[in-house]
C-alpha cells in the first residue's frame, strides 16, 4: 500500500434505488481482491470506501424498468437475472453467484431491461454510475477489475448459448449443472455436492423447457448414476460420465433402456447425503 497517500477518505454513496437494507461500509480493496487483484496492485483502494446492500431471499436488487444508476458486484449469495413479459410470463436469463457482475447490460441505456432478484441471503458491492469514470482514475486496478468483470459477464451468455445449442432436454440440464459446478469451484465452495438456490421451473424457464421435464432430466440422470438428488440437495457422483454425456448435442435420453437398466445402478436411500459444510 502507498503511505504516502493522505487526506480524507472517498466515500460511494448508496443509490436510493431498490428494497433492501445498508450494511457497514467495506472498502475498495475488498472488492478488488474479491475480483483477484493482488494486494500489491491495489494502490489507494484500501483509502476508497464502497456501500454493500444486503437483501433477504425475495428481495429485489433491481426492477425491470427502474433507473440504471449502479453496477453491483455481487459478494455472497444467489441472483435471479429475468425479464417479465407483457402477459405475465417470467423468462429467467441468468443465476449470478459470488464475484459476478449485475446492471452491467443497463450502462448503454437509462433504464434497466431486466430484474434482479435474490434467491437467498445475499450482499453486493454498489458502484454508482456516476462514480464510475472517477473511480477508473482515482484506482486504476479498478479499471482492469471492471473489464474483467465485463468480460466474465459475456462470457456467462455465451456458456448460456452452449446449453441452449443442445436439442435434447438432459443434455441441457447436464451442461448447466457443470457450469454451475466450475462457477461454485471458483467461489471456493464443493464443485461436486451443492445446494440448488433456485427451483425447479426457474432452471425450466431459464434451459426453454417445461419445469415437469426438469424433473424428469433429473430423474434421468439419476438413473444413469450420474446424480444424486434429494430435492434441492445434489450430488454429483460421476463428473467424467456426466461431462461425456454433456457432449452428445443431439441425443435424447432412451428413457425405457435407463429403466431396464435402473437396478444395475447403486441406490442411496433419501436423507442419506452428509450434510453440505457451511
């Protein structure tokens, strides 16, 4: 860190937008080494303060329409990223987790295209709009940290066309649950045991297919000794059979060979994953 920088600390302020409570500010040295900036690199980020926003499961961060004022890193939990159309239907675009960027779609317009809900207790760091620019000047590492964050956003559209290219259902849901796994790996949690933050017609709306196929896609993988699930608690239990079997675009699953084969697969009794680690 520079000792040599003085004078009183830069302060973000909270945008008044959105439902959801302050919590104690953090600086933005926190969310350049949440984003893999060395501490060497930081400079004055540790003298910059920025807001956090913690919302409860159910919370909005952003409504569709709303003034796109901020950028918001996310820094722990879960966000719904969706649109609602004009008859009601929600379609899910996107799951964000831990060092992944929201709002950043809303910079080229003065309103936001979409809603951002948290899908469980969840905090961001808030980067006002206006703040932006000076910010890139005042802590250039800020600047890289913003590109990189902008980058990863495309790069979760594209991983969402990859599933998407897929034209049978479990293939589509065996992609998602190993990007989702990489995602989780990179947050430092299990890669391979996990908790589903969002549910059954969310994963539907977002993969394009009916939530009573989800369930099916997942009955299937199951049966194929690929998964283990008990409700929202999933397990992976053959990462390379799963990944293979994510590799085959355009191959339905034959539903009657998985149940002639059902027996041959070994059976967990439900309830019988350890717990998850906190």
């Amino acid at each position: 860190m520079n000792s040599s920088i003085s004078g009183p600390i830069a302060h973000i302020h909270l945008p008044r937008s959105g439902a959801s409570a302050a919590l104690p500010v953090a600086t933005m040295a926190d969310l350049l080494q949440m984003c893999g900036v060395p501490f060497a690199q930081q400079g004055a980020a540790e003298n910059v303060q920025v807001n956090l926003r913690t919302l409860h499961a159910g919370a909005s961060l952003v409504h569709q329409g709303a003034l796109a004022d901020a950028l918001f890193f996310v820094r722990s939990g879960t966000f719904k990223v969706f649109r609602t159309d004009e008859d009601g239907y929600e379609q899910v675009l996107a799951f964000a987790i831990r060092g992944e960027l929201l709002g950043f779609d809303a910079l080229c317009m003065e309103s936001h295209p979409i809603a951002i809900l948290a899908l469980d207790e969840s905090t961001v760091f808030v980067v006002p709009r206006r703040e932006i620019e000076g910010l890139c000047k005042t802590v250039p590492p800020f600047a890289f940290a913003l590109q990189q964050a902008g980058s990863l956003t495309l790069t979760r559209s594209r991983e969402l066309v990859d599933i998407l290219a897929a034209v049978a259902s479990d293939v589509r849901l065996a992609r998602f649950l190993i990007q989702l796994s990489k995602r989780l790996a990179d947050c430092g949690q299990s890669p391979l045991r996990f908790h589903l933050r969002m549910g059954r017609r969310e994963i539907a709306s977002l993969l394009g297919v009916a939530h009573e196929t989800v369930s099916r896609c997942f009955g299937a993988l199951s049966a194929m000794g690929l998964l283990y699930v008990d409700d929202r608690e999933v397990e992976i239990l053959d990462m390379g059979g799963l990944k293979a079997f994510s590799r085959s675009t355009r191959r339905p699953v034959d539903d009657s060979a998985l149940l002639r084969n059902r027996s041959l697969i070994p059976r967990r009794t439900r309830g019988s994953l350890r717990p998850l680690a906190a």
